[in-house]
C-alpha cells in the first residue's frame, strides 16, 4: 500500500469513529487522513460520557456523544476545526514518520508534523507533552493514540475558527472523583489558530514530502476499510459502547 492522503471519506460522527478503527486495522503503509464532524462531543475510551458532557443538552440539541477507540479525554467536533489522523504500519520508517512504541514517543512524533504544519501557515506552535499541542494563546489541539503490534493511529483535533465558548461548555467535566481506571477529562484554556483548512491540508503534504522525499497522493479507503467500516458502525453507534460503562459495558441511561 502506498502512502495516502484521504480527505473526509465518511459522513456522521459514528461513521467517521469506525472508519479510523477500519484505517487503524487495514493500513500498512503512511496513511494521512483529514476530515471534520457535525457538532458532536467525542469521548476517549476510559471515559463516563455523563461526567464529561452534558448529555441532557446533547440529547435536546441533537448533538451526538461518541467513543472513540483511542484514550484521553473528552473533545468538541463541529464547524471551525478539523480533525486530523496519522496511522502508520509497523514497517513503515521515512525521515521522523515511523512506527514507535510508547504512548509519548508516538505523540512526540506526530506533534513534530502538526507543529511543521502549523508553522507553515504562519503559527508558532510546540508540543507540551505529554500530549498537547499550544500557542502562546493556548491549546490548539488534543491528541490520543492506539498502538497495536501491527501499526499506530494517532489523531486530534485542531482548533481553526472554532465558537471556543460552546466547545468549553460542551467539553467541561463534572467535578466528581471517579475511580482512577476512568479518564477524566482537564479544563484547560484552548485558542483558535485561524488556519484555513485548505492551507492547513497543503502545509501538511508539504511536511510529508520533506519527510518521506515523495508527493503524498489523495487516495481512498481500501474497499476492505470500507466493509470494515460498514461492519463497525453498528458498535459506534451504539449506546452501550458510547454512553455505558467502559469497563462493565452498562448503558447509561
């Protein structure tokens, strides 16, 4: 598989949560994925959506509460950011992009792209690890990963032109001590860049070239990523997985 640039490639926040885990299983290759939701708060993994967002405010305004397969804490989707996805086989080695295990390593790695990306754009951006991406303004993007012994995924979300009061509103933890398994989410001041998404997509392939010496090319899911997609969606958009209990598999209701 050669390395790829994939542009959206699903529509709905379920449906673009089971296409990474689909990317994350099928990739073996650089695969560069960017792609935005519908307003909608997105969970990680160990979390309880119901101390992490106001799921009676979701639910009256249709705003969908989902998990994602990858840890940390609780973000805001919707007009004004943009997500952004690295999956890496384990093969794969050109330049700093390479498959790395341990959690900071690989949030160290990515955040080497985002912050050439962002530089090159006109924003001063660094990583304040383990796993932030800041300006002097604030925090401009979360990142979580997934390892596996085949390949990584390691994804977030960067703030454009974002309304920063409803993604705090929507994004703020209830202030109850929970077993320490769960993974609670921290307020913390965020900032928009002002990056336009289309500069933002350049300057990403840009910093791909630099690394790998070659233009990477727009591409689509594999028709295996597709049907893997189609069989995950089910699990994504299902409320035991997105609203229960992580560890006991309950719906919270």
């Amino acid at each position: 598989m050669e390395s790829r640039l994939i542009l959206d490639g699903a529509a709905g926040a379920p449906a673009n949560l089971a296409l990474e885990e689909a990317l994350l299983r099928g990739n073996t290759s650089l695969t560069i994925r960017v792609w935005g939701n519908e307003r909608s708060v997105i969970i990680g993994r160990a979390q309880l959506a119901r101390y992490e967002t106001d799921l009676d405010r979701c639910l009256r305004d249709g705003i969908p509460v989902v998990r994602r397969v990858t840890a940390g804490g609780a973000i805001y989707n919707g007009p004004g950011n943009v997500n952004w996805s690295i999956f890496l086989g384990r093969e794969f080695r050109a330049g700093s992009l390479r498959y790395v295990w341990g959690a900071r390593e690989v949030f160290r790695m990515a955040a080497g792209l985002v912050v050439r990306a962002a530089a090159g754009c006109g924003v001063r951006a660094w990583l304040d690890e383990p796993n932030r991406i800041v300006t002097p303004e604030g925090k401009v993007s979360g990142m979580a990963a997934y390892l596996s012994r085949s390949g990584l995924l390691c994804h977030g979300t960067l703030l454009l032109d974002a309304d920063l009061e409803e993604a705090a509103s929507l994004t703020e933890p209830a202030g109850v001590q929970l077993d320490r398994r769960y993974t609670r989410s921290r307020a913390m001041k965020v900032a928009n860049t002002g990056i336009r998404p289309d500069a933002f997509i350049a300057s990403v392939r840009g910093v791909v070239a630099e690394e790998t010496g070659e233009e990477i090319e727009p591409g689509e899911p594999s028709e295996s990523e597709r049907a893997a997609m189609v069989a995950l969606l089910p699990k994504y958009s299902d409320p035991v997985w997105n609203l229960g209990d992580p560890f006991e598999g309950r719906a919270e209701r």
